[in-house]
C-alpha cells in the first residue's frame, strides 16, 4: 500500500485520534473498507487493550477471517477466536493477558454479545465490525 484514500484518512485520523463514534462504510467492494476495518480492529485490541467482535455472514467467511489474522495475532500477541457452526465458546473464556478478536457469524455474535452482557463483561468489548451490514435481518432468515 503506498497511500490511502482521502475518506480512508480521515476516518483512520478521527477514529485513532480517541473520538469514539459510530461509523457505516458503504462503498463499492474493493473501496478500502476492509483495511480502515483491520486497522480500527488492530488499534482497538493493541491500543485500546480491548476485545473485537468481528461479525460475517457466513461460516466460510468466518473461517478465511480467521486464518487470515491469525498470522498477525500470533505476531502482535493478540488471540483470534473463530464463532462458527459448532465452534466458540459461550460465554468466551475471560483473558487477563491478552486481548481477543471474535470472528463471528450473526447468530454466534448475538450468543456472543447476549453471554458477554449476563456475565457482566460487555465493558471489555471495545468495537464490533458488521462486515456486509446489509444481511442483517434479509429476508427473515438470518438473526436480526
């Protein structure tokens, strides 16, 4: 990468500069969302000391996801934890060194977050990321 985007500076520079907002990115695919997303994730879990959630429609998005930052959790000492079909623990294991990224389908997410808020430990998770927002709730058949 040698530059970013105008729109990928300014969300980055707002974001990292402690202004906790909330943002939609809505761009045609291969717009820069998924780097600005990665980035917030890494700077929430390394900065922030600060659990991820990262939601995706589908088992195998789940499952590239996670072999995919998984490299650069084992590098940068972070854990990656894959909700999936029969996969994930509910409610997670509470970690005390080492902050965690969740990569979750829908359904898990809701188990995930729905666990996290019963046992009182909601306040350790700093960001979600919806990654195709849009399926939400689409057509009655996912968890919305």
């Amino acid at each position: 990468i040698d530059s970013l985007y105008k729109w990928q500076m300014e969300c980055l520079g707002a974001a990292l500069s402690g202004q906790r907002t909330n943002w939609i990115l809505s761009m045609p695919t291969s717009g820069g969302k998924t780097l600005v997303a990665e980035v917030l994730m890494f700077s929430e879990l390394l900065i922030n000391h600060k659990d991820v959630l990262f939601i995706v429609p589908f088992v195998s998005i789940v499952q590239e996801k996670v072999r995919g930052l998984a490299p650069f959790a084992a590098e940068l000492g972070f854990l990656v934890e894959e909700y999936a079909a029969s996969q994930g623990r509910i409610p997670p294991r509470r970690r005390r060194k080492k902050q965690t990224l969740y990569i979750a389908t829908i359904e898990k997410a809701n188990a995930v977050v729905t666990s996290l808020l019963e046992a009182g430990r909601l306040p350790s998770l700093g960001l979600v990321v919806i990654d195709e927002l849009h399926m939400l709730g689409e057509g009655g058949s996912r968890g919305a």
